[in-house]
C-alpha cells in the first residue's frame, strides 16, 4: 500500500520546528514560497518556545505530536 505525501506546509512547519528546538536561527528558512515560508517560521517560534521552557529531547517529540493534531 503506497503511503501519501504529507502536505508541504505540514512538512515545512515540522522541519521548522525542529530547527527552532535546536536552537539554530530562523534565517537559514529554505523557503522562498509565502506560504510555505510562513509555516516554517511558525514552526521555528513554536520550536524556540519549547525550547525556552526545556521542553528538548523526547518531550519535545511529544509537543510537537500534539501541535500537529490542532
């Protein structure tokens, strides 16, 4: 059974994400497309604020499940 493509901005909001909880820079953002663009920085400030507050590692992975069933 083949597997379906995620929607691009669900992919360029998770890799935003694990940008942003690694704590790199969101000017390294691979996109130039508005939208997606706009995902990734989403991504990344919800990364960063995970990051703030510890949430790194296995609990990270967790926060980032429930942020995508929203």
């Amino acid at each position: 059974m083949k597997r379906q493509k995620r929607d691009k901005s669900d992919r360029a909001y998770t890799k935003g994400y694990q940008t942003g909880v690694c704590g790199r820079s969101k000017d390294i953002c691979p996109h130039e497309e508005p939208q997606l663009r706009q995902a990734w920085l989403n991504g990344w400030r919800e990364g960063r604020i995970d990051n703030w507050d510890g949430k790194t590692g296995v609990s990270g992975v967790q926060q980032l499940s429930a942020n995508a069933r929203r």
